[in-house]
C-alpha cells in the first residue's frame, strides 16, 4: 500500500493517534442502590426499667414502680439517660373499684426529647406519707409538686419553696381527694357582686337565663330567633 494516497489514510486525533471510523458504545455503570435508611430508635422502655432495676407496673403506658425511698436514684439514672421530667400528677384512689396498695399515687410523666421514649414513674403513698422532691435532679418540678401539694394534700421534702399555687390560702382541705366536700359557694368579685354557681349553671344548660343572661339553647346553635340581651355598662347589676 502506498502510504501517501489519500484514502487509505485513516484521520488523525489531536495526539496524532490514528481514529478509527466505527464508533464504540460507552459503557454504563449502573446507578449503585440507595443505602437503606437506618431503623427508627426503638421505644420499648421495658429494657431500661430492668436496666434500673424497677418493677414494671401493668397499666395503659409504660409504667415502672418506685419506692420513695429509691425514687431519687431511678429519677437520676433517667436523667442520665437523657430523659426530662414533663408532668407530675397525684391520685386518690379511696374510692376505685378495685383494691390499690396504698391509698395516693404520684406519677412522674418522664420522657425522652429526642427518640421520644416516656416511663411513667409511680409512687405509692398512704395519707401524710411524704416524697422526696425532684427539683434537685429537674427544677420542672418546681410548680408541678406545688400543684399536687395544693390539690393532693402530698408533702415533698427538699422542695424550696412548697406552697400553694392555685387555690386560697385559706381554704382548708384539698379539692382533688375523694373525700373533699362538693358543696359550692358564691364566688365575690372586686367590685362586690357575687357570682351564684347555681344561677349561672341554669343560665349554660339553658333552663333559664341565669345570671349571665344568655340562654343555654344559643351556645348550642339553637335559639337564633331570640337575641339575648344587650349586658348593661359596667357588667349585671
């Protein structure tokens, strides 16, 4: 062959490499599979309470029982653990129907911000049994065991500064224990009217019109044929 005819010349690359004129398919890599996403944390207290060495309760949540005296140490390991205290409740439980180890629970809603796990700690208490405060381990509860001391009649040692939070200082008795009279009383306003339980209960359940001078039928919808009064300035006489 001759090497200076034209056509059997083949073209030239940039390199000076010989090209060749049948083209070659790119390989393609096939796209790698997407990881899996890692597994949600899972919420299942029952191993920690067994870590802690609690007693899990049979109740609706996960409940683990606590003596007063080992309270402060369960509360400590949760917090550890990264849990916080949300809620602190007291129950009496004179009157349920069916028999309790002692008469008053407090339950500590406890959970976990950040894989969302809640135990519920439960102390069983009889009448004028005290509890040790939570407050040094969480200052959350410093209102919520203020709150069962108002309504429960539950002391906590430790606590600085237990006192009432939501009702008189003089009121005697406790109003969430099951023995706490339901009488009811006219309650006095500043200006010196009263307002009578009785009177302004007919006037919500639409009876009459009550104290307030609404009738019960229109906040249910009801009644829109009737216009209720206009409230004279300064409130009922």
């Amino acid at each position: 062959m001759d090497p200076l005819k034209p056509g059997d010349a083949k073209p030239m690359g940039r390199e000076g490499v010989a090209q060749s004129s049948t083209s070659v398919a790119p390989v393609v890599t096939p796209a790698a599979a997407p990881a899996p996403a890692p597994a949600a944390p899972s919420r299942d207290v029952t191993p920690l309470i067994a870590e802690l060495g609690l007693t899990e309760d049979h109740a609706a949540e996960p409940t683990a029982l606590v003596t007063p005296g080992d309270l402060l140490r369960a509360a400590q390991a949760l917090k550890d653990h990264g849990f916080m205290l949300m809620d602190t409740v007291g129950i009496d439980y004179s009157t349920y129907t069916e028999a309790r180890p002692k008469r008053f629970a407090v339950l500590h809603n406890i959970y976990h911000p950040r894989d969302h796990r809640r135990v519920f700690l439960r102390v069983w208490l009889d009448d004028g049994e005290v509890l040790p405060s939570l407050y040094p381990i969480w200052r959350a509860a410093n209102y919520l065991e203020r709150e069962v001391y108002d309504l429960m009649g539950v002391t906590f040692t430790g606590h600085p500064d237990l006192r009432k939070v939501l009702t008189p200082d003089d009121l005697e008795g406790h109003p969430l224990r099951k023995d706490f009279p339901l009488g009811e009383t006219p309650t006095l306003f500043r200006d010196g009217r009263h307002l009578d339980p009785a009177a302004f209960r007919a006037g919500l359940t639409g009876r009459d019109a009550g104290l307030t001078g609404y009738r019960g039928e229109l906040r249910r919808g009801r009644g829109e044929d009737r216009l209720p009064p206009v409230m004279p300035e300064g409130g009922p006489k």
